[in-house]
C-alpha cells in the first residue's frame, strides 16, 4: 500500500510538471522538530460536579456543545463536554454505582464511550446507540475495577475522528483504597496531574484536517495541545510529580522522554498500578493509551517533557509521523519542594492462566480490515461466553502502525513474536500499538455482563482507520445463548 502511494505519486508529480521540484521536496523535507517557549500556564481540567440521589448513586451531568476556544490562533471554533473544549475529569471510586446523564447539544448525532471502563454493553457507547441532535442518553453502572486512569470520547459510525479532533474528549479517573494510592502523589492538578496530548493543524484560526501530505493515518498536526493549552508549562511544588500520559489525539503515536534524557518512574498503564515502579526512559503511547508516571523533580529547575522520533526510521515511518518531534510540557519546580518517596511495590497484579482458556482466536490488522473484513454491525466476529478466559494473537499484517483496542475488558500481554513481553507491558492494558508485522499474545477474563442484543468493539484506535472500517464486535452470551443484535 505505502509503496504504490509513494511511488504512483512521484509518477502523478513528474507527470503534471515541476516534477523534480516536487519529489525533491517531498522526500527530503525534514521530519517536525517544534520547540516552544512555554509561555502559558497548564489549563487542569476541572473534576466534574456530581450528586448523589436518593439510591445512593454518584450522578454526573454532560453536555456535548459547540463553542469557541483560544488555542493559540483566537477563536477557534471547537466542540467539548460542558465547555468549549475537552470536558471535566470524572472521578469515582470502586464499588460506587454511578449515573452520567449525557445530553447532545451537537448538531448531528454522537455516542459516549467509556474507554478502559468495565461496563454493560447498553452503556458502553458504542456506535450501535446514537444520541441523535437534541436527544440525551443515560449510562448507568457500578465501577467495579481497579484504580485507574481512563477517558470517555465520542464513538459514533463514522465520524468519530472528526468529533474527537474537534474536542471532544476527557478524563474519567477511578480511586480504589489500596494503600499504595496514598503513597503515590495523589492531590489533583497539584502533584497528580492529568497531561492529555493532542496535536492540531490550523488553517488561520481554524482548526483543518487536510493532513499531512503522504499519511495514511490520517491528521498530523505540527502544534501540540496539552489539555487544549499551547505551550503549556506547569509550576510543581513537592519533589515528586505523577503525570497521567493521554494520547488523546486521532492519529500521532508519541514518544514520551525528558528533555535531559533522566528516568522517570513508570507506576501505572492502561488499566492501573503496575506491581512495582518500573523505570525508565521513554515511554511509547499510540492513540488511546495512557501511563502514569512519576518524575523526581530538584529544587529550581526546569526540564521539558518531549515526545522525539515514535516509530523506525524509514521512508514510511517519516510520512507516519514517526519521525517528528515536539516539545510538550515544562515542569518548573519551585525553590523550596515537599519531600516525597516513591514506593518500592505498589499493587499485586493476579496472572491470568493460558491454560485456562476457553477459546484461542487471531486478529490480522491490515489495510483497513481486520481479517480480511471491514466492519458490518449487523456481523457477530467473536460470541464469547460470560466468565470465561480467552487468548487472542493480535497481528498488524502490513507496513502502517495501528493501535488495537478492546472494549470492556482489561488484558495482560503473554508475548510479543513469542519472547516474553518488556516491562513496560507488563500490567493491565486495553490499548495497544501495534508495530508493523508484529504479534502481541494477550489475555482477557470476559467477566459479569451478558447481553445477546449488544456488542462491545474491538478496532484500530488510529481513528480514520477505525471510520473506514477497522472495527470488528463481539458479544457476550451465557453459556448455551446466542446473539441477536439490535440497534437504536
């Protein structure tokens, strides 16, 4: 695919004149190196209001509106929950039933999903429930998972990629009581800090998503956005800092480091606590994934988070993105900082056993299907038996990146190309990048919920893939059912 795009365009410029001009450009301009200067203070979502009704549940209120947002140019037209842009940080705990009641003051129809939350499918936000213009929507459930840090986005038919790159996006952050929450930094916008990582592209003061010439996954923009803040930077107080990572954006994959090359201290993924503080330099995070991690901070001094090149060095890797780099957010610590530790174990996380699995099923990523089919909603690809394990090998079959996602469930990686998974890898995850032609063995208990009528998604979270059909369903049945879907 990437070889015919290139080579059938050098042969379109050379036909249509300036042709040497052109290919030259095209193939030996450099890849984005952004440096900024840090000049505004790091917008922290605000938490979500909520209340508590007379069943005790935890009741939140969103709005999907448009506004307008200063995101570097003016105003700028953008979409957001409760706001203009991105929405408030939800927060529960485990074991609380919560309510969020969802009203669409969009123009044209939208979902919300719960990404990483376990959930009834009804309320999973799928695209199989539309929350037309003007309509409202209500999801309900009990928070039953570990602490983490997890987001909700739109996932409408189609047009998720538009609705997520205007703004429409936020953070959902469950607390639980082990006790190595409290010995983490845990104090909210103070020295727990969510950092969601957007790129854009303007034209004028409007946001455009013409793309980069040559990409196959669709928007890169060359200015980042952290919690729709440009050039953001953020005053830390005490000696350590937990940032909660979010690749919020529809396509970059990010290569996060510190701008003078020092470790940080990896303590959470996707779905919460690793069983230790695994250290290191860089973390990756394709579209979707989050890490918390924790960064020892010296009193005075400044240091820049930087995501540098994501992806191999090769011609494809260059229109991908994967060679670009940015600067995403200065830490600036104070003259005088509170002292902190970090712990030496934080959670233990229980091994799901291959030998208990019920079923084994594979997954090739490739173009924009996913084993050879691109998504049908009327098409069951998996039926899957409530409580029981399964082991899936999950494979990008040709030369462009993707990010799998799992609706619903939490998985741990057995194996990548068959050697045993980095450490990195080594806790609970629902998203995952999927490098070219590799194979990623994981597992996943599909625990609690059974519906016949409703099915969770599985797909490409490079979000112009997941549009154009690479996506695939599953449904969860008590032992001896079947499916029968529904929409609407």
């Amino acid at each position: 695919m990437r070889k015919w795009l290139l080579g059938g365009l050098g042969l379109l410029l050379l036909c249509c004149g300036g042709g040497v001009a052109a290919i030259t450009w095209f193939f030996a301009r450099p890849p984005l190196d952004q440096r900024v200067d840090f000049d505004r203070p790091l917008r922290v979502p605000p938490l979500a209001a909520s209340t508590v009704d007379g069943q005790g549940r935890r009741v939140f209120e969103l709005r999907a509106q448009a506004g307008e947002s200063d995101l570097g140019h003016g105003a700028t037209r953008t979409w957001g929950y409760n706001g203009a842009y991105l929405g408030p940080t939800l927060r529960a705990k485990r074991g609380e039933q919560v309510v969020v009641n969802v009203r669409n003051s969009l123009p044209e129809a939208t979902t919300v999903h719960w990404h990483g939350m376990h959930l009834p499918a009804k309320v999973d936000g799928g695209p199989h429930h539309p929350i037309p213009a003007g309509g409202s929507f209500q999801a309900a459930w009990t928070v039953d998972q570990p602490a983490a840090t997890l987001w909700y986005h739109p996932h409408p038919s189609e047009t998720t990629e538009k609705q997520v790159y205007r703004g429409l996006a936020g953070m959902f952050i469950v607390d639980d009581d082990e006790p190595a929450q409290a010995a983490l930094p845990h104090d909210y916008g103070v020295d727990d800090v969510p950092v969601m990582v957007q790129d854009k592209d303007f034209d004028g003061d409007q946001l455009s998503m013409a793309g980069r010439f040559g990409s196959d996954i669709g928007v890169l923009g060359d200015q980042i956005l952290v919690n729709g803040t440009p050039s953001p930077y953020l005053d830390v107080h005490s000696e350590l800092v937990r940032l909660r990572l979010l690749n919020a954006s529809t396509a970059r994959i990010y290569n996060f480091r510190l701008g003078d090359g020092r470790p940080f201290a990896l303590v959470g993924t996707d779905g919460g606590l690793l069983d230790k503080p695994f250290m290191t330099d860089h973390v990756r995070l394709s579209v979707g994934e989050r890490a918390e991690i924790v960064v020892e901070m010296r009193p005075g001094e400044r240091v820049a988070l930087r995501s540098v090149q994501s992806l191999g060095g090769d011609l494809g890797s260059k229109f991908n993105g994967g060679q670009d780099a940015f600067d995403i957010l200065q830490l600036r610590a104070a003259a005088t900082l509170t002292p902190a530790a970090l712990p030496k174990t934080l959670v233990a996380t229980p091994r799901l056993d291959p030998a208990q699995a019920a079923q084994t099923r594979s997954f090739t990523f490739s173009g924009r299907e996913i084993n050879d089919r691109k998504m049908d909603m009327d098409r069951v690809d998996a039926v899957i038996v409530k409580d029981t394990v399964e082991v899936w090998n999950v494979r990008n079959g040709h030369d462009t990146p993707h990010s799998f996602h799992i609706h619903d469930v939490q998985f741990q990686v057995l194996a990548v190309d068959g050697a045993p998974p980095p450490g990195e890898l080594s806790g609970w995850k629902d998203t995952l990048y999927l490098a070219e032609g590799r194979t990623f063995r994981i597992i996943a208990r599909f625990a609690d919920y059974a519906d016949p009528t409703t099915a969770y998604m599985f797909h490409c979270h490079v979000l112009k893939h997941e549009d154009e059909g690479m996506m695939g369903q599953f449904v969860i049945v008590e032992k001896g059912d079947q499916p029968r879907l529904t929409h609407g």
